[in-house]
C-alpha cells in the first residue's frame, strides 16, 4: 500500500517519526515535503500535494501533519474525492474509516507525541469502511460534482 505524506514546518519532526514508522511497518511512503522544518512554509501546498496523490490513486491513503491538523484537513478537503478526517486519538480514527471512509488523515504536530500519532495511524489503517455508511458518502459526492444530492428522509 502507498501513502503520500505531508507537512507544514510545525508537523515536520512528526511528519518525519511517522514515515519512519510506515516504512518499517511495510509501506511505500511518499514524502511530498516539506524538507525542511526549519522556516515557515504554507501547509496548502502540501495538503494539495498529498490529497493529488489520493486523488489520481498514485497513492492509497494520505497522512498530513500541521500544527493542529485543522488546516491541512480543511485544505485537503477542498480536493473532489478527498475524505480528508482530523482526529486526535483512535477512536477518531477507527470512526473516520469505519463510517466517513477517511482516505486522508490530519494530525496534529504540536498536539501529540510519535507514539500517539503512530497508535492512531495504525489504528485507522487496520480499519475498514463499513458499507451501510456508503449513501452518506454518495450525497457528499453529489455536491462535489454539482448534482442534486438523492436526500432519503
């Protein structure tokens, strides 16, 4: 499985524990940057990136690292097809695949600990999406593309 990864100068250091932490776990990791930690970058850019990879099916899933995860999940999140979840522990993850499908996922750098951040990367990539959940994604796609969402009440 490939995953893109991403981060702003904030998410750098976990960016970085967190693709240690997939290679050794056996995945291709995909590190759109930033390099450099050191001086500020803006986090869109680096969002785009990852969500393009998800997108295109270049790559599999996507993890982004910011500060808090919030900008990256809303910038992600601006992509058509992206289910970009910020989550801050595994039980957010579990539900972010269970019921959204989260085929991104934020975190955040000055909010958690590798260890933490590891836990609830696995966590959410260890769990499947459970089908029941799929008209609700449908009427997300629906507004993306422009159509009028099939609301069943």
């Amino acid at each position: 499985m490939k995953i893109a990864i991403g981060s702003d100068h904030a998410g750098f250091t976990l960016k970085q524990g967190l693709a240690a932490f997939l290679s050794d776990a056996g995945y291709e990791v995909l590190d759109v940057g930033t390099a450099d930690g050191g001086h500020s970058v803006d986090y869109p850019v680096y969002a785009f990136r990852v969500a393009d990879l998800v997108r295109s099916g270049r790559a599999d899933k996507g993890v982004l690292v910011c500060g808090t995860g919030i900008g990256m999940s809303i910038a992600a999140n601006k992509v058509p097809g992206i289910r970009a979840a910020n989550v801050w522990d595994v039980s957010t993850a579990v539900l972010a695949a269970k019921h959204n499908n989260a085929n991104v996922l934020t975190v955040g750098g000055r909010l958690m600990a590798l260890e933490r951040a590891s836990e609830i990367v696995k966590a959410w990539l260890n769990t499947d999406f459970e089908p029941r959940h799929q008209h609700r994604l449908d009427l997300i796609t629906a507004m993306e593309e422009g159509r009028e969402p099939q609301v069943n009440t």
